[in-house]
C-alpha cells in the first residue's frame, strides 16, 4: 500500500521529515530515525559512534505488540529502513539489537513533537557535568567516613 | 557488558534482582562480621565505586563491538565482600545517569559483574602467598584476568539462555562469541594492571589488600 493514498497520513508523514534525526541515547547504543519518503530509516551505532553492523532489527506496530510486523538486519553502517502501513498503526516499535546490546525506540507518526522531545540524547557537555557530580559525590562520600575515621582515632 | 531494559524476560529480570538482594545482604554482613572499622570499609568502597563509574567511559573499539574497563578484579582484591554493593552502587549510576544498562536488568548486571568480582577475590587469596620475583604476580593477575573472563561468560550464557523467538538465533548466537571473543584482550590487560597493583600494594600496603 502506498503511503500517497491518502493525502492526510502522507501530510503527517512528510511533515514528520522536519523533525527527522533525533538522536537516542541509551543503554550503551544510540538509534536514530527519520522518514525518507515512504519508509523510515533507522541509524543504530554503539554510544561511542561505531555503527551497529549486522545488528537485528525487530519492528513491531502499535496495534499488534507481540506479533513483529517486520523482521531484518542493518548492514554494514547500521542502518535499515522499512515501509510501514499506516492504515495499520502510525505508532512503531523498532528494536536494534546485537550481542545482547541496543535498544528499543518508540515513534509515532501522529505526535511528532512529544515524542521527539523525550528521545533527545545528552550533550557531552551534559555528560561530563553529571559524571563530575556523582564523581564528586562518591569522592566526597569517601572523605567523610574518611574524617569520621580520623576523628574516631584522635579521641581514643 | 551491561544488559540494557527490554532484553531480557520479567522473570530474569526478577530472579536478578532476588539473586543481588541475597547477594548485597550477604556481603554487608560478612563485611561487618570481618571489620571493626566501617568508616575505612565505606570510604575505599566510595572510591572504587568512582572508579568503577567512570571507567565504563572508557571505550576500546575491538571491532564487531566496542569494550570497556570492568574493574571487576581490582574491585575484589581491593573491597573483598564490600566489591559487590560497591559494584551495585556504581551500576545502579551508571543506568540512571546514562543508561548504561538499565533498570530492569540492574539485579542480573550486579549478579554477573559482582559476582565475578567476589571470586576473582576468592582466586586471588588461594594464590596470594610470599612468593618473590615474577611469581608475586600471578594472583593479581589470575583476579584481573578472571573477573572479566567471568563477568563476560556470565552475560553472555544469560544472553544465549534468553534469545527471543522473534530474532535469528543463529546471527545472536555468533554476535554474542564475537562480543565474548572481543574482550579477551582486555582480560588480559585487566590481568597485568591488577597484578602489577597487587603486586605494589602487598610490598607497600599489604593492609589495604582485602
């Protein structure tokens, strides 16, 4: 079924190119994705950016959950693209999966904005910022007993 | 190495965490059971769990996969029963700050890279002894090498015991070797740096050895 015919769905679906390559960041694997015409296009890569090559991609439709509406493989730069069939679902499940490694994104073609703001990754910056804090609340954890020690052998 | 949300079945996912209960109960107790001074035990445990958050930031691409430091053996001869709630703590940032691993599968993380750290620790005293020269590395040695060794076999056989029907069994079955495969190196690099630690620290320190 071709997605043209209807023109509402095929609206929704080439408006959803405005807000195509929302990284995901998450489980040690990033997932990207984005309409290219008719069929969405998926970027898997471990978080350290080497593709997800021969990696196993399960998609499943919101409407049936336990039953994959398409089964394949990315190839050797991580990706892979299918068509789905909107008159079945506009919302997917898509699972990248490798060594028991990657992820699973949820989209739905119908609510862009929502669920693009929640697959945003973190920015390095973001990243470093919150390594030092819980570095430093580890560290700052370790000189208090650290201290409490201290303390304990000057009184006794 | 660390198993992400949704790879694993609910009932894995809840024998994981019954198993790291049991386990981070057991290890408090045998720890206060063996130290008086709790202060020192819980300062050296913040330390390492530090280390033990940041080095999963250290990526090594060793193509099909990237890997990176577990500290797993490090952990053990340094905290002895206290390396697996050290381990469970640091896990538990890791997902929450980055999403390295997850929340569903924290209790089977903690049980194959704790666990491995407790008997990398229990491998490390049946060998520790007064040997001299290039022999006084070899318990170090054994405990680095053995705590990545059996922190891979132990994700790996989860992973193989759990494929879902819904992937080629065959393609997961070789990814998961070539993963496997991928982190020998790093065993044996684990291995050199905790025995040359070891080593170090028993001539130094010998009491900060657990």
């Amino acid at each position: 079924m071709s997605l043209h015919s209807d023109p509402v769905k095929g609206l929704l679906l080439s408006a959803s190119v405005l807000f195509a390559s929302f990284p995901v960041l998450g489980h040690g694997a990033r997932v990207v994705w984005e309409v290219q015409g008719d069929s969405i296009h998926i970027s898997a890569a471990f978080d350290d950016g080497l593709p997800m090559d021969r990696a196993q991609v399960t998609v499943f439709s919101a409407t049936e959950p336990s039953e994959p509406y398409i089964s394949g493989m990315t190839d050797e730069n991580g990706e892979f693209a299918f068509l789905p069939d909107i008159e079945q679902s506009l919302s997917w499940d898509v699972q990248v999966r490798k060594a028991g490694h990657g992820d699973m994104v949820h989209f739905s073609l119908a609510e862009e904005s929502e669920d693009f703001i929640e697959q945003r990754g973190l920015t390095t910056l973001q990243i470093i910022l919150m390594s030092a804090c819980v570095v430093w609340g580890f560290i700052g954890t370790a000189l208090f007993f650290a201290s409490k020690r201290k303390g304990q052998n000057a009184h006794s | 190495m660390h198993i992400p949300d949704g790879m694993l079945p609910a009932e894995v996912c809840i024998a994981g965490y019954a198993g790291t209960a049991f386990l981070a109960w057991l290890s408090v107790k045998k720890a206060k059971s063996t130290t008086e001074d709790s202060a020192r035990v819980v300062s050296r445990a913040s330390v390492m769990a530090a280390a033990f958050f940041v080095v999963s930031w250290v990526h090594i691409p060793i193509p099909p996969v990237s890997v990176h430091p577990v500290l797993a053996g490090l952990m053990g001869i340094l905290l002895g029963w206290i390396s697996f709630p050290a381990i469970l703590v640091g896990l538990f940032f890791q997902a929450a700050m980055f999403g390295h691993g997850g929340f569903t599968t924290l209790g089977v993380n903690a049980l194959t890279m704790g666990g491995a750290a407790l008997l990398a620790w229990g491998a490390f005293r049946l060998l520790k002894g007064n040997e001299k020269g290039v022999k006084s590395l070899i318990p170090g040695f054994v405990a680095g090498l053995t705590g990545v060794v059996l922190a891979v076999v132990f994700t790996g056989s989860i992973l193989i015991l759990t494929i879902p029907e819904h992937i080629d069994a065959g393609v997961e079955f070789s990814s998961i070797l070539a993963m496997a495969a991928a982190h020998l190196p790093l065993a044996l690099a684990e291995g050199v740096f905790t025995a040359l630690v070891a080593r170090f620290l028993l001539k130094v320190r010998p009491d900060v050895l657990a």
